[in-house]
C-alpha cells in the first residue's frame, strides 16, 4: 500500500496596514509608533515632524494607507498638508489628531478632505479603533466634534441677515473688503469724496457699526453679500 506524503501549506501572513505619522511632539509621536507597531494588522514605518518632510517621502515612496496628521505643525500646517497630501496619494486616508477643538479648524479639516478628526487626549484603543474605521469606509469623529461640525454646517445655511442695503451701498461696502480707500472708492465709480462718505455713514449706520474694520468683519462673518 502506497502511503502519500501530505505537504503543510504555511499560510502567507496578512500584508499589514501602512500607518504614517505627522506630529512635531517627539513624545507624542514615538507613543503613536509603538501604539501601532503593537497591533497585528497596522505598521508604522515612517513618522515626521513636518508635512514638508511627508511629502518628500510621499514623492519616492509607496503612499500608506492612512495618516495620522497633527495641524499645529511647524511650516506647512496640517490644515494645508492635507491637500498636497490628496493631489499625492489620493487613496490614502487622512487622520487628524489634535488639541485643536474649534468648529471652524474642523469644519476646514473637513473640507480639505480628512476622513476623521480625533483628540490628542483619546486613549490609545479608540486611536486604534479610529485607524479600522477608516481603512472600512467609516469617517471617526467624538460626539463633541460631530456636535460642532453639524454646528458649522448649520451656520452655513442660516440665512444672511437684510440689513437693507442698497446695490450702490453693497457696491461700496465690497470695495471696501477688497481695501480700497475712500478716494479709490470715488475713482472708480466716478463719484464725489463728498458723496461716498455719505454712503458709507449709511452703510455704517444700517449694519449698527461705527468703524470701516467692524463693517468689514461684520459683512465677512455674516456673509451680507
């Protein structure tokens, strides 16, 4: 009787998860690399304490699939770094990880295309949880921050306020955003100093403002035009 010997096939390992990592806080960043460096599934092979520095490598290396990314960054900051990152490796998802809890940085981040927004403060397992959320299509986001993203979001479909300008005073009232003078005002529209300053104690008047700098920021932050 013929006895047949059985070859073990050996499995091959899981490829790992390539996790980079962009922080400037060398502490910080060293307990992100051996955080990750403890799991089965991720690796980190490459961290940097600047963007500039990431997209060098990003330029003559395999992108990973995931990035955590600090914002206060010195140079380039996070913010911006998320851009140039996408136009290098638009696969990879990116991570913010930061102090940094304001609507208007997250509502940024958001925009510029991060897949989640964590803070430094979140222990390492919801790190880790975050990381897996994301290579599964999820976006990661604390109930707080979601809480000031829908915040932002909302503040972008309220209606402007009617301060019931005229089209000659929103006319001047933009020339004065773009930081034209008074007399530039008058030159380019072919009208009197006398009579510009006239629109614009109107224009101050109607938006309860007594200075050119509140009438702009306040036209600004509640988009009258």
């Amino acid at each position: 009787m013929k006895t047949s010997s059985k070859k073990h096939s050996t499995k091959p390992s899981k490829r790992k998860a390539e996790v980079w990592i962009v922080e400037d806080n060398v502490f910080f960043q060293q307990c992100l690399v051996e955080l990750i460096n403890c799991e089965t599934d991720l690796k980190c092979s490459h961290s940097f304490i600047s963007c500039e520095k990431t997209i060098e490598q990003l330029e003559k290396s395999t992108a990973p699939s995931i990035i955590l990314l600090d914002i206060g960054l010195p140079g380039m900051s996070g913010l911006e770094g998320i851009q140039k990152f996408k136009l290098l490796a638009p696969a990879t998802q990116i991570i913010i990880i930061t102090v940094r809890e304001d609507s208007d940085t997250v509502y940024q981040a958001i925009c510029a295309g991060a897949a989640g927004y964590l803070l430094k403060e979140a222990p390492g397992v919801k790190i880790i949880e975050a990381i897996r959320d994301v290579q599964k299509g999820g976006s990661p986001i604390n109930s707080q921050i979601a809480r000031k993203v829908f915040m932002a979001f909302a503040a972008l479909n309220t209606p402007s306020p009617d301060y019931a300008l005229t089209d000659r005073e929103r006319e001047i009232l933009l020339h004065m955003i773009n930081g034209l003078t008074k007399k530039e005002i008058g030159e380019k529209l072919s009208l009197s100093h006398h009579t510009i300053d006239t629109h614009v104690r109107k224009i101050y008047d109607r938006l309860h403002v007594n200075k050119r700098s509140s009438a702009v920021a306040k036209a600004l932050q509640q988009r009258i035009l």
